[in-house]
C-alpha cells in the first residue's frame, strides 16, 4: 500500500510543475539536503520525513505549513 503522505507531497510537486530531481536539487542547494530522488522517496515512503524538513520542503514548493485549531 503506498503512502498517504508519499502521494500528497507527489502532488503537491506536480502542481508546482516540478520534477522530484527539481526539488531534490532545490533542497540541496538551499538547506544542504541529500542530492539523491532515491532518498527522498524513501522517506516519504517510509513516512520517516522530519517535520524541519516537511518545512523546507513546503518552503521550496512555495508553501507553508500553519498550524490551525481545529473547530
């Protein structure tokens, strides 16, 4: 079974136009991040994502998380 989180941040990539190589390359230049698809793959597979990197990652898709109470 894949991965809800995996296939949400898949599409907020595909909405941005990006490839996960983009990203990949956006993340390693800007916050040092491993220059490897395959890692982040996995990670999101895994579900292993730190939240500082869920951060960066929205960062570089051009979001932000908020936080919002819930009603």
């Amino acid at each position: 079974m894949k991965s809800n989180l995996r296939n949400e941040i898949k599409a907020y990539i595909v909405r941005q136009g990006m490839t996960m190589q983009e990203v990949v390359d956006l993340l390693h230049d800007e916050h040092g991040w491993s220059d490897s698809v395959s890692n982040l793959s996995n990670k999101l597979q895994r579900e292993s994502l730190r939240y500082t990197e869920a951060v960066q990652l929205a960062n570089a898709l051009g979001y932000e998380i908020v936080w919002q109470k819930r009603k």
